[in-house]
C-alpha cells in the first residue's frame, strides 16, 4: 500500500470510526453478556512455557481443523517467524529471544482473551458474539453477516476471517472451547500442556495465585499479571518474567472497548482495504441495532 | 478404642519429637496452631528453606517406571534412571533440587502433593504431570535446546526396554575426570588470562568437588551453546574469594597474566622448598588456620617442635648415621633452622658434605 493511499485510507477510516465511537457502548443489554462472579479462565505462566506448540496441536484436533501430526510440532523452524492466530491456528505459540539470556527464549501462547467487556461483542451488529456465563467470549456463526466489525474493535487482534473461502466464510477464534467445557471438560490447550503453563481455574483464584507467585518469586516474576485489569480485564491472564511490551503484548488502558479507530490503524486492515460505503451502511444499521436494544432494556 | 484415643493424642507428639531434630519452627510449614495428621494445613512448599534428606542415591530405587498418569493415551510412561540423576545430584543442589518438600524420614512420592488429575480443585500447585514435566523439561530443554517428547517417552502402544543391560550401557554418568589445568580467557585488561591449576586444588588444597560445585546445572558440561554461560566476574570471583582476596587491587595479577602461569611453587613464592618431604601434604597440615596461608616462619620447628637425637630417627632423609654422629645435637651439622645447611666444619678441618657423608646413605 502506498504511503498517500495509506494515509487516505486512515483518514477515512478514523470518520468511519468517529461515527462508531460515538454510538451508545454500553452493550450488556444482550441477556446472554453476563459477567459471573465463578467465570473461568486461564492463567499463562510464559515462565514454565517450553513452546512445545502442544497446545496449537490440541486445539485444531479439537475443533476438527486440518494439522499435520503431532510429531511435526517438535520441529521449531516454525518459531524463528512471529504467527498470529488466525483461521488455521486458533492459537499460536511465539517465541522471544533476548540477547541477556539466549539459552533460555520466552515463549508466549496467543489467543483470545476472552475479555471480560470484549469489544467484539460490543461491535458485532447483530448480536452474534457474546460473553457467556462461564467467561468464554463465542458468537453464533448463524447470525453473523460477515461484518468483520468485531476484527476491527478487538484490541488484540484476535478474529479471523476465512478469506479464502467464496462460500460462507466465517469468523474464526478461540472460543475457549466452549462443547468441551460445557460438557465438563477441560480446554483443549490446558488439558495437553506437559508443563501446566496454562492453569484453569475461576479467574478470581488465578489472579490471588498469579499474585502469591509474584510474590514469592520476585526475581522470576515482574510484578504484573497482563489482563487483570487491561481493556477492564480479561478471561485470560498472563504471567511473565520481563515486560510485556517486550513480548508484544499491546500496551492497553484498563477502560473497556477501546477506540475502534485505533485498531484499525493497528492494522488487521494492512492485508487488504474494506469497502467504506459498506461499513458506513453498516454504521448506520449497527446504530439502529443498538438503540432498540436499548430502548428494549428500558422496556424490562 | 483407648488405644486409638492414645495414638490420636501422641501422633501429633511422635511427629513432632521427628521435626524436633531438624530446628524448624511449626509455623515454616503448617499454617495453624494445632497441625493433625489428618488436617497438616501445610502452607506454601518452602522451597527456599529446604527440609535436607540424606539418601545416597543408592539407597533410591535406580529404575522408576513413572506411568502414574494415563489421562492421554500420546505416549507410554518414561522409565527414569533415578541413579544416574542422583548421582550427579551432589554438583547440583543434592536430592532437594527434585525432593523440593520432604519431611523427615522416607522421600515421599511426588503424588502426595501433587494431583495426577488436571481437572482438580485446588490449582495452587502444579498437578503431577506439570510437576515432572518442570523438572525434567526445564533442564533437558536448557541441556540441549529440544523438548522432544520422544527422548524420554516412547509413543503409546510400544514396549518400553526395561532391561537394566540397556539402562546400564547408557545412562550412568561417566567417571569425571578433573582437569589437569585450565586457562580462562578474560576481558581483564591487566592480564587476560587466569591458569587454574585444578589438579592441585584438588590433592593439594583438599577441595572435594561438591566444595566448589554446589549448584551447577548439567549445561554447565553439557550445554551445546557455551558463550551462553558467560558469567559476570563477580560471579566468577565468587568462587575464588574464600581463599583468594579477589577485592584487593594489589593482588589481581596473582591469578591474572598476560602469559600462562607456572603451577605454584612455594619454594619460589614464599623461600621455603616443600618439594623434598611436604609436597604430598595438604596445605592444611601446616597452615591450620583456614584460608590463612601467611605467617608461618621458615622453620622446621612451627610444627614439628623441636627435634632431638631422641625423637628424631635420621633414616627418613635417606641417611642413617653411623654410631659417632648419631650421637651429636643436630645443630653441630646443621646450622639454620631449616636444616638444609649440612656442615662438617664445627670438628672437621678436611672433610665437606657430600663428598664425605656421616654415615650410609639409603633409600628413602
Ligand atoms: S503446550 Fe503448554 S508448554 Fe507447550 S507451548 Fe503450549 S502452553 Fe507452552
Ligand atoms: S480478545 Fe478480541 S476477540 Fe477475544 S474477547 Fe477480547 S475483543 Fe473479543
Ligand atoms: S481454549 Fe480451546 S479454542 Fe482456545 S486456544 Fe485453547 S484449545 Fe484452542
């Protein structure tokens, strides 16, 4: 993309994003959006993660995704290029080297976050995402239009869209394996992981367990668990041993919902251009969606 | 039923007589007043403070099969040479560094405090699987950069080889053989390099390995990328600042040269020879006070007292006298303190040491 059409590009985009950001945000409205005291989630400790990639194996078995065996993961040619997750790989496991410590790189597991107020759903413009009660953030394939409203305000980057397909694309994510906890299982990743880098638990216990281990191991931990309180907090929790911006980890404010027009500058639109007229049609449509939702909550 | 009220009672107190002997505080490991054996309401592992166990790798089990875990059907239990990891445990932090938590008596098993169930209710510990893993991972991984699965699980549904003729071949570790000498290159720029003789450490100054390897980490041998391990100097003059001044300025250049340095000679060093009768002795026999190598004088007599015809018998030079001079104070031949001096002079005008001796001279 050339500078000038970048730059006209941004310019458009930031009118486009003045309108959404201007719209009501307050979604909690959709009865399925609750935020349980027990919601679950996960504790990452990148310190104990070996990059086995195990998890990224276990996911697509999980979802039924093509993967080659899991032997093939011991190859780690993958990791000399930063991934990010997308519709092939609903998480990705990177790695960090660092030139103070090279026999010991940091490896960081990728995925939605499962924000507690996830800009997703406040995006999406007909209700397909939502925030269910066990903490996990998934949407309804049925209902989506193919917006891709909610890539644009996820402030990690995190949908997917298979663009690849002429027929029925769709959104892809971590839907925290939902059919499998739902039925009592474990998520897929948490459930393979030799190392238990992943602990699942309610998310109010990992964060008094990510703080005991802070505290008793100051030297292996900086005192910060990323998601506690990052975009109003997330499903997912991170501990690690040297800053996260360093391990590009986005450094966020802790309001929920940031600016759409910041993600789009973030650029997951960097692969290709929307088409404007659409998404201003959309706008329109997405405000209208909201204020019945609204008015629709003042009626209860 | 008397019986069982008694034992109820005194367990907490048999226990405690057992704890007594390792001067802890109660409070180090359980977190209430009154600790049961049925509610031990044990705290946080401290594994700073580690509760020491003294097995000799021995006196372990040397094969364990650890197929504790059946959960995933990927891969068959990993057989652990439990021997050949302890024995080299005494470089490396001893049994503690695996048996992080152990109250007195026999190790127990990793299983007693950690879950074998992934999906459990208490998640402040590591289940089993993650607590092997950690250990094993983490130093396989740093030894040789792969986490294979593979290198200590076979995949689920082969035989694993039992058979101690395999495991005997392979994984006991070899005899350490200590070097001879070693020159470190340095970035000091009074003189780049350091010759550590690490032979007369050892046999002459009376280190044992663990002395000075407590806390290695296989990589330290093993590693497949040594400039990793650079170490700051402070780091490394930890090493040698019990014996050696390494904060002193003045005495940089009794390690660093800009040459490699001959092995010490305390002939040359100090002007008195050990070669001749000392030179097996460590150097603790004479210099007692520890880490002091100063200030003894250049006289026999600093440990041998003062030696007579009576309580010095002449053969162990390699000289027995004959009957005239056995009788003679040792002083009338040898004149300085250190009895190197041999002189004839005090009653013979034409005779002289060596061509005349005073008696037959022997092997020593
Ligand atoms: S399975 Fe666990 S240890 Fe392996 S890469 Fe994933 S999170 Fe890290
Ligand atoms: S990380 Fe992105 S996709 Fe996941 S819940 Fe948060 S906003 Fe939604
Ligand atoms: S929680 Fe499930 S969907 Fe999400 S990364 Fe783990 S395995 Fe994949």
């Amino acid at each position: 993309m050339s500078k000038q059409t970048r730059r006209n590009f941004i310019k458009t985009a930031a009118v486009a994003g003045s309108v959404i950001a201007g719209l009501p945000k307050k979604t909690d409205a959709a009865p399925k959006n609750i935020l349980s005291e027990d919601r679950m989630g996960v504790l990452v400790d990148t310190t104990v993660c070996v990059g086995c990639r195990k998890c990224e194996w276990a996911c697509k078995t999980a979802h039924n995704m093509p993967t080659t065996p899991l032997e093939s993961y011991d190859n780690r040619e993958v990791m000399k290029k930063m991934r990010r997750p997308d519709h092939t790989s609903l998480t990705v496991v990177n790695e960090y080297e660092f030139d103070d410590y090279p026999e010991f790189p940091i490896d960081v597991k990728v995925q939605c976050m499962h924000c507690d107020h996830p800009a997703c759903v406040s995006a999406c413009i007909v209700g397909a995402f939502s925030k269910e009660e066990n903490g996990s953030v998934i949407w309804d394939s049925s209902k989506c239009i193919g917006c891709r409203y909610c890539m644009v305000a996820c402030p990690f980057q995190i949908p997917s869209f298979e663009f690849h397909k002429a027929i029925q694309p769709e959104i892809k994510k971590c839907d925290f394996c939902f059919s499998r906890t739902k039925e009592g299982k474990l998520p897929a990743c948490v459930e393979i992981c030799p190392m238990e880098a992943l602990t699942y638990g309610r998310r109010k216990d990992l964060i008094d367990i990510a703080r005991r281990k802070i505290e008793l191991y100051p030297d292996r931990y900086i005192n910060h668990i990323y998601g506690e309180t990052e975009v109003g907090g997330t499903a997912w929790l991170y501990l690690a041993s040297r800053k996260f911006e360093d391990l590009q980890f986005p450094k966020l404010g802790n309001s929920p919902a940031p600016g759409v027009t910041e993600a789009i500058q973030h650029g997951v639109f960097a692969y290709f251009l929307p088409p404007i007229a659409l998404y201003a049609l959309l706008g329109g449509v997405m405000w209208i969606n909201k204020n019945r939702k609204k008015s629709e909550e003042g009626e209860e | 039923m008397k019986k069982i009220i008694l034992v109820l009672l005194l367990t907490p107190l048999i226990l405690y007589a057992q704890h007594s002997k390792l001067n802890l505080e109660c409070k180090t490991c359980h977190s209430c007043d009154i600790p049961t054996k049925e509610n031990p309401c044990l705290g946080e592992c401290p594994r700073e403070e580690l509760i020491r166990i003294n097995q000799k790798p021995e006196e372990a089990p040397r094969i364990i099969k650890i197929d504790r875990i059946k959960e995933t059907n990927l891969y068959g239990p990993s057989i652990f040479d439990h021997y050949a990891h302890s024995d080299m445990s005494i470089m490396s932090g001893d049994c503690r560094i695996c048996h992080h938590y152990n109250p007195p008596g026999n190790i127990i098993s990793c299983s007693k405090c950690h879950s074998p169930q992934r999906k459990r209710i208490d998640i402040s510990k590591p289940d089993l699987k993650a607590a092997y893993h950690r250990l094993c991972i983490s130093c396989h991984r740093e030894w040789s950069g792969e986490i294979e699965c593979i290198s200590c699980h076979k995949p689920a549904g082969m035989q694993e080889d039992l058979t101690l003729k395999s495991i005997n071949k392979k994984s006991i570790h070899p005899e350490i053989k200590a070097p001879i000498k070693k020159v470190y290159n340095t970035n000091f720029t009074g003189g780049k390099l350091v010759t550590f003789y690490h032979e007369e450490h050892n046999k002459i100054f009376g280190f044992e390995c663990s002395d000075c390897h407590k806390n290695e980490s296989c990589v330290k041998c093993h590693a497949t990328n040594k400039s990793a391990l650079k170490q700051s100097p402070a780091i490394l003059h930890s090493k040698c600042n019990k014996c050696h001044d390494t904060e002193d300025k003045k005495s940089c250049n009794l390690c660093h040269s800009n040459v490699e340095k001959p092995v010490f000679n305390h002939k040359q060093r100090t002007g008195f020879d050990i070669s001749k009768f000392h030179s097996e002795l460590k150097c603790s026999r004479c210099h007692v006070t520890k880490g002091k190598y100063t200030g003894l004088k250049k006289e026999c007599k600093n440990c041998h007292g003062i030696w007579t015809t009576d309580n010095f018998d002449h053969k162990v030079t390699g000289l027995i006298l004959d009957e005239t001079h056995v009788e003679f104070e040792c002083e009338n031949c040898h004149t300085e303190p250190t009895y190197q001096e041999r002189s004839c002079n005090n009653c013979h005008d034409d005779k002289s040491y060596p061509q005349n001796k005073p008696g037959k001279v022997v092997k020593r």
